[in-house]
C-alpha cells in the first residue's frame, strides 16, 4: 500500500503541471485558482466533517494558518499559473524540484540553521542544473521578457512553497491537525486570491469546455485533495526523508508529457541541466552511511518538509 500511494503521488503531482497549462485561456488565472482551491478545500473539509475529524483551529493558530494559505494555496500558485504561460511546464516543474536550494536558504535565513555539507553541494549543483537547463531558453531569444518574467515567476513560486513547508512545520509541532489546516488553508487561499482579484477588477468568468473543467476537476479532487493525503500518508508511513525523493521524480513525469504535449524540445545543454538538477536533489535528500541506528531516525533541520 505504501508503494502504491508513493507511485500515486508521484504520478498525480508530476502531471498537474500540464493541467495548469490548460487552464490558462479565456478565464483569469486568479480566478482558476480561487476556483481550484474553493473546490479542493469543501471537499476536504466535507470529508472530513463526514468522517468527524474536522477539528477547530486555536484563535493564537490562526494567523499562522493563514501564512500558510498565502504561501501554499495562493501566492505560489499565482506565480506558477503566469509562469506557465510563457515556460513550458515541464521547465516549471523542474523549478519547482529545487525547492531543497530554497530549504536550505529560508531555513537558514529565518531559524539560522547550517545545512550540512552535502546540503550545500546538492544546492550548488541544482543551481548549476537550473543556469544550464534556462541558458538556451534564454540566450536563444534574446533574454526574451516574457521568458526571462515566467522564469523569475517560477523561482519566487518555489520560495512561496518552501517559506510554506516552515509554517507548516511550525503548525505541526503545535500539534495541529495536517487535513484541518490544510482544508481551512485551501478555503482561505481561494478566498484571499477572490478577495485581491475583485480589489483588481477581474472578472470571474467561466470555461464550460471539457479541457477546461477537466482540468480544474482534475487539479482540486486528485491534485489537491488526493495528492495531499497520499503524500502525508506516505510520509507517516516511511518519514520525510524518504518521502521526499518523490520530489525527485515529478520533474521526469511532468517533461515527458511536455514533450509530447507542448512540443518542448529538449537540447543537449538543457538535457545536462535537467540531471544535475536532479542530481542535486539527490544529494540534498540521500541518506548518510554508517550512522548509528539510533541516530537514523533523527530527520535533518534543513531538509524538514
């Protein structure tokens, strides 16, 4: 079962990134964000109503629940939209992979903890990955500005979700519950992002066309709501390091498909980049040898999701 969840998690979180290209059209990105999460987050928080698990969350908890909305269902995800729509989303999801680099900085920026070592050299290495896999893209068209903006997009849209990954952590050891917050995180998300869209003017539209409900459908029930509770299943199960090298293998599904769907022609350079990426999250998340066994257990500071 656990294997089975892992491949699940893998294979659903790998392939969303195309279904955000597909809802990028005639309807407002905010809007199919507010969409998504309004959608995810009822029927988490239906489920689990049904279930009696939906627990109220301490009035001192909530600014942190709602930090957590702004960096895991809101923020990060306006950025992820706009950068799809001039990067193909396989190189989003590529971006995205190197979220450990953006551990390694936040967790040290805001709690002053020193990665170790090997933390180090996979962030170097990812880094080196992500100049090879953007160096044709960009030099190619001129350092083109709709580009060189999705490519700042994804970047910032990967410090949003990893500046999530603390609050969450902080959530967590207060012992609130994952599926409670992130329900309410969800809600308050798509509320937050309706709330700035109406201040802005936009216009809440809707695509009536398979493409399009099909893939909100697809984003908020196996994306959201699934995706989620497999990935946190599996990590009880196994910890968050092992868990963590799904991470790994997102990118090799979501540029496969960005191959065959979107036409993305992978160079030799980029083929370069794309491995030392994954190279580098390789080393961030590969386990120490020879450590004792009662030292195995203990998860690394700046690795913690």
């Amino acid at each position: 079962m656990t294997a089975l969840l892992y491949a699940l998690t893998v294979l659903i979180w790998g392939t969303t990134w195309i279904a955000i290209k597909h809802q990028l059209g005639p309807v407002a990105f905010e809007a199919s964000i507010a969409y998504r999460f309004a959608l995810a987050g009822t029927v988490l928080a239906a489920a689990l109503v049904l279930s009696g698990r939906l627990a109220p969350i301490p009035r001192r908890h909530l600014p942190f629940v709602v930090l957590q909305a702004l960096c895991l269902f809101s923020c990060n995800f306006a950025c992820f939209y706009l950068a799809t729509r001039s990067v193909p989303s396989g190189i989003v999801s590529v971006v995205f992979s190197a979220a450990t680099i953006f551990n390694v900085a936040n967790a040290y920026l805001f709690h002053r903890r020193r990665p170790a070592p090997r933390i180090l050299a996979g962030a170097m290495i990812g880094l080196l990955g992500i100049a090879c896999l953007f160096r044709d893209t960009l030099l190619g068209t001129a350092l083109d500005r709709d580009t060189a903006i999705g490519l700042g997009l994804a970047l910032l849209g990967t410090w949003f979700f990893s500046a999530g990954n603390l609050v969450s952590a902080r959530n967590q050891r207060h012992g609130l519950p994952v599926a409670t917050v992130n329900a309410y995180g969800m809600l308050t998300g798509a509320a937050l992002v309706a709330t700035v869209a109406f201040l802005r003017g936009v216009p809440f539209g809707f695509d009536p066309s398979p493409a399009y409900v099909g893939a909100l459908l697809y984003l908020a029930i196996p994306g959201s709501v699934v995706g989620f509770t497999a990935y946190l299943t599996v990590v009880h199960r196994i910890g968050p390091e092992k868990a963590s090298y799904m991470t790994v293998l997102f990118p090799v599904v979501a540029l496969t498909i960005s191959v065959f769907a979107e036409g993305y022609r992978v160079t030799p350079l980029a083929g370069l980049g794309f491995a030392l990426v994954l190279a580098g999250n390789v080393v961030v998340f590969a386990p120490r040898r020879g450590l004792p066994a009662q030292r195995k257990g203990r998860p690394e500071a700046a690795c913690k999701v």
